[in-house]
C-alpha cells in the first residue's frame, strides 16, 4: 500500500528567519487594511459580530 503524502512547508535560511520575523512583528498593506474593514462591516450588517 502507498504512504500517504505528507503535506508542509520547509523553510530554510533567511526565508525561515524573515517569516519568524514576521510572525512576532506582521506587517499587512493598505489594501489589505481595508479588506479587513469590509469584512468588519459585513460580519456587523450580517449580525456575526
């Protein structure tokens, strides 16, 4: 019988260190502040607030 596929991610290097670095610092966009703001306020006019 065939192993099952193992899924993940490996980062190595200064990938792993500037994603480590982001997890205790994020950091997001403009555009994605405003995405959140738009969710904000759909979740509120859906009553899932």
């Amino acid at each position: 019988m065939a192993k099952p596929i193992e899924i993940g991610l490996v980062l190595k290097g200064d990938d792993a260190k500037a994603f480590q670095k982001y997890l205790e610092h994020p950091t997001f966009t403009r555009e994605g502040l405003n995405l959140m703001r738009e969710a904000k306020r759909d979740a509120e006019h859906t009553g899932l607030d």
